[in-house]
C-alpha cells in the first residue's frame, strides 16, 4: 500500500502493541484492572495519534481530531452518568459501536476496491460481514437487555429467512470480493443484509443467555479489527483485534461452559421462552416466609454466613448495605463470604465489580467450584436478588429448560434466606422450587430496604 510508514510511526504502533499486551495481562486482575484500564487508555491514545502522521493522511486532520475528541468526550460523559446496574447495556452498546467502526472502514476499502489486491478484499469483506453483524447483534442485545423486548422474539420460517439471508450475504460478499470495480448499491444491499442477518442471530437467544451473547459478538467485532488491519497494513489493528477476539472467545467458552451448554444451544434452540408465572402465584402461599428480626437473629447467630448476590442486588443498589452487614456480622465474630456464579448479573463479572465498588475485600469472594462443596457446612445462605443460579430443578428436572447447568448449591445450606422483591420467575422465566423448600424462608421487599432492616435488627441485638 503506497507510501512506506516512518520508523517512528511503526515504533509508536509497537509501544501501543505491548500496552495493549501488558494491558490484558493487568485486567486479569481485580487487584490491578484499574491500572490496566489506563495502561489501554494510553495505549489506544498512542496508536491513534500515530494514525495523524501516517504518510498516506494527507487531509482532513482537523475533521478527525474533532471527531476522536468528541467521541471522546461524550463517552466519558455517558459513562459517568451509567448506573454500575446497566453496565452490562453499555457493554453491549460500545461493543456494537466497535462493530460498526469496523465495519466502517472496511467498506471503505471496498469503496476503493481497484486499489487493492485479492486477499486485501476478502478480508475486507470478512470485515465488513463480521463486523456488520456484531453491530446488529449488539445493538438488539442492548435493547432487550433496556426492556424494549421482554421475551424472545420470532415470527414464522424464521429459520427459512435466516438461511436465506445467510445464503445471499455469502454470494454478495463473494461478488464484492472478487470484483475488481466498486458497486456502491450492491455494498449497500451488503450491509443492511449483513445486519439483518446479525438481528437473526440473536432474535432466539433467551434474555438469561444474553451476557454469553453480548461476549462472543465482543470476539467478532475483535475479528473484524484484526482483518480491518491486515489490510490497512497497521500492526497496532492487527494485535488489538486478535487480542480482543482471543479474549472474548475463551471468555465466551467459559461462560458457556459455566451454564453446561454450547454455543450453539444459547443461540438457536430458544431457551427459556416459556413461562409458568401463574403456576408461580399459584404457589405463592406455600412460601415460607420471614421478617427482618427473625433473619437478623439467625444470622447474628451463626457461625457462618455465605451471600450469594443476583441481579436484583445490582437494581436495588445493595451492594453498600451488603458490606455494611458483613462488616457487622464479622464484628461479631461471624464468618462471612459471598459467593458468585460465572454468569450470575447481566454481564461476566458483573457482580464482582458492584462487590468491588462496595469495598468488599477479593479474599471474601468465592467462585461456585470453590463453595459448592462447604454450603453442607454454612449456617446461612442468603440469596439477594438471584434466581436461576441458585435453581435446584437445573441438577434434578430434566424437563427444566436450566437442566444441566451449574448452579450455586445453596439448598445444601442448614437454613436458606431469600431476599425478593417480587413472586415472579427469573430472567430465565423458570420457577425456582429452592422457595418453597424446607430449609428456605423468603423475606420480600426492595433487597437495599431489606439489608438496611438486617443491619437495624442486628445492632439491636446488642
């Protein structure tokens, strides 16, 4: 491609590449992600500003600061003004918007397609497909998790279309990428189909698989930027998207392999889109419930106490009131710890990072292979706002649309507190039978009112 890039661009595109390196290597620690967040922030500022002295940027510097500054600045602003409870949304929505830059300029480089060679054009095309569709699929993700979509969506031959748009998008691409002149209509007719197809794919994934989603089109959009800079000739592309595709595919598999379900399951077989909520208030009245006093004694008196944190924490903002009871509970001499599931929230690592912003202490924290076998031994289990994760019918009723997934075992626990607000099902729409079960007392109410009524009662044992 045209001009040779000066030594001191591509040494800036080197040092941006081991940022990025060091980066990831940092955010595998709670302990040190912060510091690997701005390790990437600094990275990502020096590969851009390197772009500016690029020998084939010949114009429009001041339309492409403005434009980086001004994303810049309104993405720092929604980003403070986002509750730690929808993060998981802007997770989704930046990660769409990845997809779409690379999508973007991608189709440039099929816009001005003489220009170049073979391979050059297949992967732009690949880009352009694969980052299409992550922009689409993210963007649907964005507002099911917002509420514009409460269940899973489908309409008549949905596998008849999605097989046809699949089958079309492969033969415009395989036009677009053979061909030696641009075809703007026919790039056009691409895209939109290219993104129709991304919609497809996620119209029949159930609401509670939606985190695994939102990280394998993480992993595309990844990808496209990996291809976007092989034929762009940028190394500092090339690295950043192979890194976040790495990431996001192993994350993908792991928290596909948390719930014990392929990739291919979340995405087509329709989980969890029927719904027994009248069965659900049917059995209201056969649930044992609690007050905040009789909760608080049982657990000012125990020897141990494990949390297990859900959604509904993340909503009632409870998470400070949680740390304020542990802190009490540990005063007292009671042995406390929470306990998260891989996919438990609307995103990985969704509630360690509400924990984190609480003070909780990572030491307190345990993931379910290392709990599952102590709950026999923990006086107290209490679930704030969590459902499925905890759902004993995924290890016993194989009709269950959760069978077979790993759930925190706290049925096993001597007595189990459930925090909820309401008598409805889980994300996943399936009835949880740990509430009605022996060992099991539910305390209703706003899970933060809650908590703050545990730490009152407590203090008032004294």
């Amino acid at each position: 491609m045209g001009e040779s890039v000066s030594i001191p661009v591509q040494l800036a595109w080197f040092v941006a590449t081991v940022l990025f390196i060091t980066a990831l290597r940092q955010l595998s620690s709670p302990v040190k992600a912060r510091k690997g967040i701005w390790v990437a922030g600094a990275g990502m500022v020096l590969a851009l500003g390197s772009m500016l002295f690029h020998p084939e940027l010949t114009a429009n510097h001041g339309l492409i600061l403005i434009a980086v500054i001004s994303g810049a600045l309104l993405s720092i602003v929604h980003a403070r003004r986002v509750d730690m409870t929808r993060m998981p949304q802007m997770i989704a929505l930046y990660n769409g918007l990845g997809g779409l830059a690379a999508a973007g300029v991608a189709t440039l480089v099929l816009l001005h397609v003489s220009r170049y060679g073979a391979a050059p054009k297949a992967l732009a095309t690949l880009g352009a497909l694969i980052g299409c569709v992550a922009f689409a699929g993210s963007i649907f993700a964005f507002l099911r998790l917002n509420g514009f979509f409460n269940s899973e969506q489908g309409f008549a031959k949905r596998q008849v279309a999605y097989l046809a748009n699949g089958a079309l998008v492969m033969l415009l691409g395989l036009i677009l990428a053979t061909s030696s002149t641009a075809h703007p209509v026919l790039l056009l007719v691409f895209v939109a189909l290219a993104m129709s197809f991304g919609v497809l794919m996620t119209l029949p994934t159930s609401a509670a698989d939606m985190p695994v989603l939102i990280s394998f089109y993480n992993a595309l959009t990844g990808l496209a930027v990996a291809f976007d800079g092989f034929v762009i000739d940028n190394p500092a592309m090339v690295v950043a998207g192979t890194i976040v595709f790495a990431a996001g595919s192993l994350l993908t598999r792991l928290m596909a392999r948390a719930v014990n379900r392929r990739l291919s399951e979340i995405m087509y077989s329709g989980f969890g889109m029927s719904t027994d909520e009248d069965g659900a208030q049917a059995r209201k009245d056969h649930v044992n419930t609690i007050d905040s006093r009789d909760a608080a004694v049982d657990m000012a008196y125990a020897r141990r106490v494990v949390i297990v944190p859900g959604y509904g924490m993340a909503t009632a903002q409870a998470q400070h009131k949680l740390r304020e009871l542990t802190q009490l509970l540990d005063e007292r001499g009671v042995e406390t710890s929470f306990a998260i599931h891989p996919v438990a929230g609307r995103m990985p690592g969704h509630m360690n990072v509400l924990l984190a912003e609480a003070g909780v202490p990572y030491e307190k924290i345990q993931d379910l292979s290392q709990i599952n076998a102590e709950f026999s031994e923990v006086d107290v289990a209490m679930v704030v706002g969590a459902n499925d994760i905890v759902n004993p019918a995924a290890l016993v009723d194989s009709e269950s649309p959760l069978f077979g997934m790993p759930i925190l075992e706290v049925d096993n626990a001597k007595r189990v507190i459930v925090l909820k607000r309401g008598d409805g099902t889980g994300y996943a729409g399936v009835e949880n039978p740990l509430l009605f079960a022996p060992v099991t007392r539910v305390l209703f109410g706003d899970a933060r009112e809650s908590v703050q009524d545990l730490i009152m009662s407590i203090k008032s044992l004294d």
